[in-house]
C-alpha cells in the first residue's frame, strides 16, 4: 500500500500545481489584455492629436505657398526700371 499513497500524494500535488500555474497565466493573459486595450485607447487619442496637428500643417504650407505666387507674380508684373 505505501508505494500507491505515495504515487497518490505525487498525484495530488502534481494537479494542485498545475492548477495554480493555470490560474497564474489567466491572470497574466487578464492584465496584459487590460493593459493593451488601455494603450490601444490612448495610442488612438495620440493618432487623433498628430492628424489634427498635420492637418494644420498642411494648411499653413497651402497659405504659404499662396502668398508665394501671389508674391512672384506681383514682383513680375511691375515695370522694370530702364538701363541706362
């Protein structure tokens, strides 16, 4: 009898740690999930923040591009001064 005790108590021990290796990953698959979903939030807030801002940007490079022409355009519209 004292080898299937044993063995029983190996048995035994062997599932109670196997559970709580279980029970360990589900807690750290549970926090690394909250974890990506909170970044995941905050990288879309982010992505918002840079696209408003190239937005802007891409405005202010259009106004400066008009005036640029309009400027040219003035500059090569008025009369030159005669050489002498």
């Amino acid at each position: 009898m004292w080898p299937f005790r044993s063995v029983h108590k190996e048995w035994v021990s062997l599932k109670e740690t196997t559970k709580a290796i279980q029970e360990e990953l589900v807690q750290q698959r549970t926090n690394c999930l909250g974890t990506l979903q909170h970044q995941g939030d905050r990288q879309i807030e982010i992505l918002g923040k840079v696209s408003d801002t190239l937005e802007n940007i891409h405005l202010s490079q259009a106004e400066m591009t008009g005036y640029c022409k309009a400027n040219s355009l003035a500059s090569s519209c008025r009369p030159r001064a005669k050489k002498k």
